[in-house]
C-alpha cells in the first residue's frame, strides 16, 4: 500500500449502447432493450495518462469491432430475446474473444513510447450482449 495518493490514477467508462456509441462517466439515458453495453475500469500504474486512454479509446475500437462482427455473424445479436432462451454455445462467442483480443492489443500498439515506461494500467471490462455477460481483463 503506498497510501492516500494527492490524485487520482484510475478511470471508468460506460457505455449504454456501443453500437449508437453514447458513452460518458455518469448516468446517461436508458438503452434500447437490445442494446449491447460496456462498463470498463481502468487502474492506472504510476500516472492516469494510460488509464484515461484506455477509457477513451477501447470502447470507440470495441464498438467498431463488433458492428463489423455482428456484420458477418448475426447469430450474435439475436433480434428476439427471451428470459427462457437458452444459453448460446460458446464456440459462438469465439468472434467476441477475437474482438476483445483484438482492441486490447491494439491499444497497446498506441500507447507512445515514453508513457508506456513510466506508466501503464491493468483494465477489466464487461461487456453486455442482450444473452451474454462478457469479461476481460487485460
């Protein structure tokens, strides 16, 4: 424990609908019942700066990522849900681990050289299809 810090390293960003990419840090307007939401909490390693960007830019890259999914797969945004339906194999969740795989390692690649060696932050995600709770850390 290094004790009470003068300022705050950490961020989070939710999402109410990231495929209409409304995003803030408060409370924002109810999604459409289908929606596909984020909530995302980043803890900052010796300075907010990674943080804060991993905040901004990994539900924009998600949200990209998976409208081209849903593109090619639409077995992953079921049009009708029901509380009874059941659970969806997971070889069907294969293109959402891709994705996430994906934004996270593309996120790295952004981070400029001289943040990434003073700084950095450990992430933990959920994601919320209209059947599934999907969760990352990275």
């Amino acid at each position: 424990s290094q004790g009470r810090r003068s300022h705050m390293e950490d961020a989070f960003v939710t999402v109410s609908d990231l495929l209409a990419g409304s995003s803030s840090t408060a409370a924002s307007a109810a999604p459409a019942p289908l929606a596909w939401r984020l909530a995302c909490v980043a803890d900052g390693h010796g300075g907010h700066q990674v943080a804060e960007l991993c905040c901004r830019e990994l539900p924009v890259r998600i949200a990209q990522l998976l409208a081209e999914a849903l593109a090619v797969n639409p077995v992953l945004a079921p049009s009708d849900v029901s509380p009874t339906q059941a659970p969806q194999p997971c070889s069907q969740h294969e293109p959402i681990k891709v994705l996430l795989d994906t934004a996270f390692a593309e996120l790295d690649q952004t981070i400029p050289e001289e943040q990434a060696s003073n700084c950095g932050s450990t992430v933990i995600l959920a994601i919320v299809s209209p059947t599934t709770v999907f969760v990352a850390n990275c």
